[in-house]
C-alpha cells in the first residue's frame, strides 16, 4: 500500500483522500446520469400542457412568436431547419440572457425534454406528416423499420433513439436523403422525391421519437400519429446505467477496505 499512499503521508493525509474518494463514489452515478442525454421517448401531451401553461404567454399558442417581439418562431422552416432539441432544452434550462426567454430549471429535467420535443410540432403540419409516413412506408421502412428503428438494416439509422436524434438537425437529414451517404446502403433521392417530399418524409420521422398517441394542433387541425411503444426503465435499469451502478459498488468497497485499513493503522 505504501505505492498508493506514499512512506511519509500522515494518517490524516490517508484519511482525506479516503474521504474524497467516498464522496466521489455517491456522487459519480449522479454525475454521469444527470449529463446524459435522455433514453425515454418524449410525451407530447406533457409538452404541449407545459407549453400552453408557460410559452404560450409569449410564443403564441401556435408557436409563432406572434405574442411578443423577439419570441422565437417555432414555426418558420429556415429556423427550425438548423436547430435540434439540446439547444431548445438548453435555452429552457437557462433562458436567455438579455432578453424576455427566463430560465425554466424549476421544471424536471424529463418536462423539459417534453416541451423541447413539442415545439417540432409546430414545424409539422397535418399535410407533411400524412405525406412524409406515406413516402417513408414505401421508400424507407424496408431499411429503417416501420416504427423507424433501424431494425430492418444493419447500419440503418435508428430515428427512436431519442439520445442521437436530440442532437441531429433536420438540414443534416435532407441532405442525406437528397445525397445519400457514400459507402453506406442510403442511396440518393432527389432525382426521385421533389424537394417537398424530401422535407415531408423529413418531418414524419421526427414523430418516432414520441411515446405517447398525443394529437398535433396546427390551426385547429388534429391529426393522430400511431402510437410508439416507449423505450421503457429508468436510467439505472438501462446497460450504460448498470455499469455506472457496479462501478460505483466497486468504488465502494474499496473505500471502505482503506478506510477500515487507515483505522487500523492509527
């Protein structure tokens, strides 16, 4: 042991590391869990009820900023065409400094996954989405899977792993819809979708990463997407949280045999 804590280290020296190491293994699984990105599949129903009860006030109850100058507008194609989620769940958490946009800490950290996750809704219109599942079904799912998770190819990308799709902009996908992807499976078709049907199959595949069979309001439109089975567990019960959870026990151990030791020593 005298690699680890030196010949000369006094016993109290021994001890505060002991210390510092124990405060690190609660705290590790904490840490890591609070930075990821989420697992679950968003709920619509909690996004828009969170939305109405404290956007709506400036965004408009259609998201298009019409209530105050300056609020984002969730509905204007080249905006939201370079945006993803984490910088709409960013901006919830900590507003925006110099303006009207507050800080929405006080909701938990799955509330303001939903409600970064609705505002797509009103980037979608009930023509798109019904457009866009039609070309996705008869061009994409053979490879993609019918609920869009890459089941169908190995490779495939997978549009219900919420974690990679919070991070994704839609530019980055029209143009790998429009291109293909060179040394992959993902042919080209723009020679064979117009420009609009390319943004529409676009738009329906951001509807994978929603849970529940919440229904869109787009100018007192309604419409319904089939219901995607939810990812399920929590953090803890995922492979990625169960590895944090036996590091942690290791950590664990270990300190109480140094400590155990360093008592024994004094």
């Amino acid at each position: 042991m005298n690699i680890i804590w030196g010949n000369n280290m006094s016993c109290s020296g021994k001890m505060w590391i002991i210390s510092c190491i124990f405060t690190f293994s609660l705290f590790f699984p904490i840490v890591l869990a609070s930075g990821a990105y989420p697992v679950e599949k968003f709920s619509l129903s909690s996004g828009r009820e969170i939305f109405n009860s404290n956007c709506a006030g400036c965004h408009g109850e259609k998201g298009d900023g019409s209530v105050l100058k300056g609020a984002f507008n969730f509905t204007d194609n080249e905006l939201m065409r370079t945006k993803n989620s984490s910088i709409f769940f960013n901006v919830v958490t900590n507003g925006v400094p110099g303006t009207a946009m507050p800080s929405f800490g006080k909701l938990s950290t799955p509330q303001r996954w939903d409600v970064a996750a609705y505002l797509w809704t009103f980037w979608t219109d009930k023509v798109a989405v019904e457009d866009g599942r039609n070309i996705y079904q008869k061009n994409c799912a053979s490879c993609h899977g019918t609920n869009g998770d890459g089941s169908g190819l190995l490779g495939a990308f997978d549009f219900a792993n919420v974690s990679k799709m919070v991070t994704e902009e839609p530019e980055v996908f029209f143009r790998s819809v429009s291109n293909g992807i060179n040394g992959t499976a993902m042919p080209p078709w723009k020679d064979s979708l117009s420009e609009d049907e390319r943004w529409d199959s676009v738009k329906y595949i951001w509807t994978f990463q929603f849970k529940d069979n919440s229904q869109l309001n787009h100018s007192s439109v309604k419409t319904t997407f089939d219901e995607i089975p939810p990812t399920g567990g929590i953090w803890y019960d995922k492979p990625a949280g169960m590895v944090i959870v036996v590091i942690s026990i290791i950590l664990a151990v270990v300190v109480l045999y140094l400590f155990g030791k360093g008592m024994r020593e004094r």
